[in-house]
C-alpha cells in the first residue's frame, strides 16, 4: 500500500485554536482505521527552539490520496481552522 507525507502549517495565530482543539485531534488520530488509513508516524512540527507548535507531519499509508485527503478533511484541525496550508505528497521510503 502506497505511503503518503503529509504536512500541515499553522495558520499564522492559530496557537489557541491548537490548543482548544488538541485533545479532539488526538482522539480523532485513534480512529485511523476506521478511516482506511494506517498512521505510520506522526507528531507536531516545532519552532526552532522547541517551544511552539508550528504545525503537524504525519507518514499515511493509505490506498490512495482520496483516503488521506478525506482523513484531512475530517480532522478538528481542519474543521478548527487551525491548519493553514496542508500539502500531500506520495513518499517512497527507501530506508528504515
């Protein structure tokens, strides 16, 4: 099954709205498989010092984008406001 990256930024100010919004995203995260998706990896992006989230990289593996696409669509993140620009990217893994 094809992997897929995918990376979500902030949208500028969106730190309270993260955070208002974290433990439904967390929740929502568990039912992957309900969606038709593995998570392979995922975690927050961080300024360069540690200290704020930026924003959220996930590895999917999934049949096609259409699934991941709809993960997204369903996120509280999404739905928050929180995620500005999201990209996905089919991602080959070549090693680990």
């Amino acid at each position: 099954m094809p992997l897929f990256a995918l990376h979500a930024i902030d949208r500028p100010g969106a730190l309270p709205l993260r955070l208002e919004h974290y433990a439904a995203h967390r929740a929502f995260v568990e039912t992957e498989a309900e969606h038709g998706i593995t998570i392979v990896l995922s975690g927050p992006l961080q300024s360069d010092d540690g200290e704020t989230m930026t924003g959220s990289l996930f590895i999917i593996e999934a049949a096609d984008r259409a699934a991941v696409e709809a993960f997204v669509k369903a996120d509280p993140f999404t739905l928050g406001n929180v995620w500005g620009e999201v990209t996905i990217t089919r991602f080959h893994r070549r090693k680990g």
